[in-house]
C-alpha cells in the first residue's frame, strides 16, 4: 500500500475512535489557565451520558441550575469535593469564594467557563476534578455552586430570565434543599 493511503487509514481510524465521544460535545471545552482544549475522554466513564451531561455539552448551560429536586445532591457533592476550600456556603477558604459577583476567572459567570475550571484545573490548589467527580457530578456541584450566590440576581448570567425573575439571593434563613420535598427527580429543567 502507498504510505499516503496508509495514513489516511490510520486518520481515519483515529478520527472514528475519537469522535465515538467527541460526537456528543457541540462544543469546544478549553483549560481555563492555558486554553489548551480539553479531552473530554478522560472523564469517569460513569456519568457521561445522562440526559443533563447530553445537553450540557451541546449548549454549554447546566440544566440542573434551581432545579430543587437536584439541589441536595448538588449540595451533598459540594460539601464533600469542594467545601474543604471553597467554604461550606462558598464563602472562599483556601481557594477563592464562589458565592459572589466576583469570579477569579471572568469566564466562570458562565456555566461552560465554571465546568472547564472544575474539570481541567486551575492555577493553586485547584487541581482538574476529572478523575475525581463524573461530568454529572460536577454539573450537580454547579448547580449547588450557583444556588449560593448572593449577589444581584440580574447578574447572574447562568440563570435564565425566568429563574431570575424568581431567585433570592442565598442566606442562612433559606429551607436546605433537603428540607424541600418535591417529589420529583432529579433531572434537567425542560428549556
């Protein structure tokens, strides 16, 4: 065979096996310190392929955001993976806080700026969660992430005009999302 023809098997091939899971990101994930895009394949194989992952990666906005009956696994991911740094209620620790208007990293207002961060790394401490929390578990944190805030909800980028309209502002005096009992499970909001 021509060495020309060979190479183009071999692309091909790659290209297959690469894009059996690249197919599901519309989007482009990139590190948040060196812009380099992230492989997605190196995530936990569980958690990939829940509907919310689904639509996450092909609009960038995590359709967990206020939904109450994913707030308290959100929360109970976050107390666990994130709190140690970050604060019980996000108030910042060793790392940063991340219940405020100010973001470190600008792109984190939005949700697909906030997931690279998590998912890749970022300068400090904050080493990439990929290995360490699936792509679902880390939208779940997100969403307890963004729960926190205590600033305007206008500026509030990652809700939609909707949950905007109907946010309050985080404080202690709010019910715990397990103390919220919804009936429902946990799954994306319908759009």
């Amino acid at each position: 065979m021509k060495r020309k023809t060979v190479t183009w098997i071999l692309l091909g091939a790659l290209a297959s096996v690469g894009g059996a899971w690249g197919a599901h990101a519309a989007l482009t994930f990139n590190n948040t310190v060196t812009g380099e895009v992230l492989n997605l394949g190196d995530a936990l194989e569980e958690g990939r392929d829940t509907e919310a992952v689904k639509k996450f990666l092909e609009t960038g906005t995590n359709p967990y955001n206020e939904n109450p009956a994913c707030l308290p696994k959100g929360e109970e991911i976050f107390l666990t993976a994130c709190s140690g740094c970050h604060g019980h209620l996000g108030e910042g620790k060793l790392g940063p806080g991340l219940n405020d208007d100010y973001w470190t990293y600008p792109k984190n207002e939005t949700d697909k700026g906030l997931f690279e961060t998590i998912y890749g790394g970022a300068q400090g401490q904050m080493g990439p969660q990929y290995s360490a929390l699936t792509l679902d578990e880390m939208l779940l944190a997100m969403a307890w992430t963004r729960h926190l805030y205590k600033g305007d909800p206008k500026k509030a980028k990652w809700l939609t005009q909707e949950q905007r309209k109907a946010f309050k502002p985080y404080s202690a005096d709010h019910k715990k999302p397990t103390d919220i009992a919804t009936g429902s499970e946990c799954g994306p909001l319908p759009n």
